[in-house]
C-alpha cells in the first residue's frame, strides 16, 4: 500500500529474521552436503552450475563430468532450505557425463558400491526403450560393457512408475535388481539409493538393495530384490561413463536430477537415513 512503512523484523537476538532465516538456509545446505562428504564418495556432483559445460565433482577426486545439450540450469533444488540448484532435463538429448573409473565399478572395492541420486519426474507416461517403456535414467554400460543402472517405468506400463536399480554381466541380459512400485506426482522430489553388495562365492545372497525416501523397499531378503546367485551375476569393471539422465543415450529422463553421489562400498541403512 502507498505510503506504508516497512517495517523490519527482528529475532530474539536482535538480528533481522529475514538475515536470520537466510542463515538457516545456507546451514541446512551445507550440513546436507557436509553429510555426503563425511561418508567419503568418490564422486559427488551437486549440479548447481549456472551453466556448463562442467559439473564439478565436490569429492576432491577429480571426477569433473561435462554438460551435454542444453539441460536447464538453476532449477530448484531438492534440499529444503539449500541455495545450491539442480538442472532439468527436456527434452531428450541433455545429460551429464563422467568419465570411466575404477572407482564407480561394483567390483573394484571389494566392499561393493552405493549410488545416492535426488530425481524429479517432470512426466509419468512416456516413450521408452521396449513396446513396455522404462527409460534407463542414471547408469554405467554400454554394449558388452554392462556394469549397473536405474529404470523408470512409464506410468501405462505393465509395471506402473517402477522405478528400479540393477547390476549386470558384462554382456547383459536379466540383471539381479530391487525396485519400488509407488504412485507417483509430477514435479515431486524423491531421494533414492542403490546398494550393490560386494560379489564372492562365499555370499550367495549377495544382490541389490533400493531405498526411496530413507526407507528400505526392496533387497535379496524380499521378493523384490533378485539374488546375484539367481541370474549368474558376476560384475565386472568396463570402459563406460557414468551417465546421468540417461545410461545408454537409448532413452533419457524428462525431470530433474540433484546430488549425485556415488560410494565405494554399501551404505547401511542408517546412512541412507
């Protein structure tokens, strides 16, 4: 209104709330990502470039990924409370790729793998890869180079909005996976994690554990976790990127994507939460 004072408010301490609140905000931020770094990934991408080409890796490992097409910058993050800003991928075509290591193989460690990702779908019914259409959002493999990755499957699907995580041999074929099937909202965020267990001959029930939102939905203990021992699952290190918002460029996500870390080992449940 005309002629209106603004009027500045301040906390109990006296500092102005809105300085107050802003303080909060980049606290929540940084404790999130203080968090990550403590569990020591050996890759981190928070994806809140203002433009590319590069997403930085906040590990210190070097693993500096390139922005392909023209993904969207400065989106709204996952974190409630952080400044930090993801990117939005429409239509097809745009992603984040990071070159081969070691270190994001299942077999290397020894201890297994984790990969911790924020994903927003944008849609729910979507084209995809087969005549039953996921797309393979988020992975590592290529032909003959399968390691591991995650399907969304469209909402007129036979397997309505799964969303899935997998490991594979080398050449493909049925991979040993856990899924979570929810009803899902557009422009809604979800945290998800895959743990690979470590392969031996000595653990037979080694196999692939999915959580969404904290919670645990799926692992070899359940009918929605397949045992590595089921499909002959031996994975194996290769020469393909780490991909995200597509694995293959066979099929992308039409969403958004934050946070991307991946760890060498399998995160417990506790850390997940």
């Amino acid at each position: 209104m005309r002629g209106q004072t603004r009027r500045r408010f301040l906390s109990s301490t006296g500092i102005p709330l809105a300085t107050l609140l802003a303080e909060r905000a980049t606290l929540a931020g940084s404790s999130y990502s203080e968090t990550v770094l403590k569990k020591q990934p050996v890759g981190y991408w928070r994806l809140g470039e203002k433009h590319g080409p590069e997403a930085a890796d906040a590990s210190g490992e070097g693993h500096t990924g390139q922005y392909i097409g023209k993904p969207i910058f400065g989106e709204p993050g996952a974190i409630a409370g952080d400044p930090d800003t993801s990117i939005g991928i429409k239509p097809s075509g745009n992603y984040v790729e990071i070159s081969s290591s070691p270190q994001f193989s299942v077999a290397s460690s020894g201890k297994g793998l984790s990969v911790e990702v924020w994903m927003r779908p944008d849609v729910l019914t979507f084209p995809g890869e087969t005549s039953d259409p996921y797309v393979l959002w988020l992975g590592k493999g290529q032909e003959k180079e399968m390691e591991w990755g995650f399907r969304f499957y469209s909402k007129n699907s036979t397997r309505p909005n799964r969303i899935s995580a997998y490991v594979w041999n080398a050449d493909g074929g049925l991979g040993a996976g856990a899924y979570f099937e929810d009803k899902l909202k557009v422009g809604e965020w979800m945290h998800i994690v895959a743990t690979f267990d470590p392969y031996t001959r000595k653990n037979p029930n080694a196999g692939v554990s999915i959580y969404k939102n904290g919670e645990l939905r799926g692992s070899p203990a359940t009918s929605k976790g397949a045992l590595y021992s089921s499909y002959s699952i031996k994975p194996q290190a290769a020469s393909a990127p780490v991909r995200l918002g597509t694995r293959d460029l066979g099929s992308f996500l039409t969403g958004g994507l934050d946070e991307v870390a991946i760890y060498p080992r399998k995160l417990t449940a506790s850390e997940v939460r």
